[in-house]
C-alpha cells in the first residue's frame, strides 16, 4: 500500500491534514491565505497540487476557483475513468509558473513546470521512480516551496525512494 497524504502549505509552514479533519473548504486554496497550496498524495501514484489561480495568469480563466494539476497519474488515467476530472497540464504549468513568481519570488518556465505534471492518458514510468512523491517533491523544489517533512527524503535530499524511510 501507498502512501495517502494531504498537506496544505499556507505561505509559510505546512499543516497535514487527517481523516479527523472536518469540510473540504479547509483544504481548499480558496479559503486559505493568497499564496495556499493543498498537496495530496494518492496510494503513491497520485500527486494532486489544488491553488487558487493569480489573476492575468494567460490562462484565459477568471471563475476564480481553485486549480488543481497531477503528478504521475491522473485520476482519469489512473481509474480508467472517463467521467472522472480531466486535466490540461499545459494551462496548469502556466498558472503554477505564475503563481511560483507572485508568491514564492521564483520564476520557473512553464516548461520546467510541465515536465513534472500529468495528463490524461500519460504512464507513470514506475522504472525512472515508481512513486509519485519524488515527482511532487521536485515540483514544490521548482515552485519554490518547502518540502513538508512527510515527504522528505523523495529524491530531494540524495536519497531515491528505495532508500525512503516510511516511519520517519
């Protein structure tokens, strides 16, 4: 079994959320301070990065509704579901890329950001890293953000995930 995690990172320090914690608007960007990210990871193949968009992020979108891109699988892929949510990881990388710049004072392209999201119909190259925490950890590395210390060790810091300590 995977890990099943989710952590929201408020600007400056990271909150684990648990199966006790109560309504999905605590993990929603939108009810956080400007600059929140809701990370989730899914039985280790699932990486989900919810934000609320920066205004003028060229993605055309002014619903003001939370984001959300993947990392490894998408649910769609992952489920073989087609009713489930579709991704646009290029539309996705430009917003992160603009939010990194707004909120985390680094610029990083869209085609650095995108090399790490999913799309539909993607595989997970399970042979490269078979779990997704190492890929959601490079992605907070690229947007600037602290890597929440449930996460470390996820080819950040030396260590690949065979060498991974589950109870650290």
């Amino acid at each position: 079994m995977g890990l099943f995690w989710t952590g929201v990172f408020d600007g400056t320090a990271w909150t684990v959320l648990t199966d006790d914690d109560e309504g999905s608007a605590q993990a929603s960007p939108q009810a956080l301070p400007p600059g929140a990210l809701v990370v989730t990871i899914h039985d280790s193949d699932i990486g989900s990065v919810s934000y609320a968009p920066v205004e003028g992020d060229g993605d055309g979108d002014s619903d003001g509704g939370d984001r959300t891109a993947f990392v490894g699988f998408t649910p769609r892929s992952y489920f073989e579901d087609d009713a489930a949510p579709s991704a646009d990881p290029d539309v996705e990388a430009r917003g992160l890329a603009a939010w990194a710049g707004r909120y985390r004072g680094v610029t990083p392209t869209a085609d650095q950001v995108r090399a790490l999201l999913a799309a539909d119909g993607d595989e997970f190259d399970e042979s490269d890293d078979p779990f997704v925490e190492s890929k959601v950890a490079k992605l907070l590395g690229v947007l600037g953000v602290p890597v929440p210390e449930d996460l470390g060790g996820w080819g950040v810091d030396g260590l690949d995930s065979t060498e991974r300590s589950w109870d650290r």
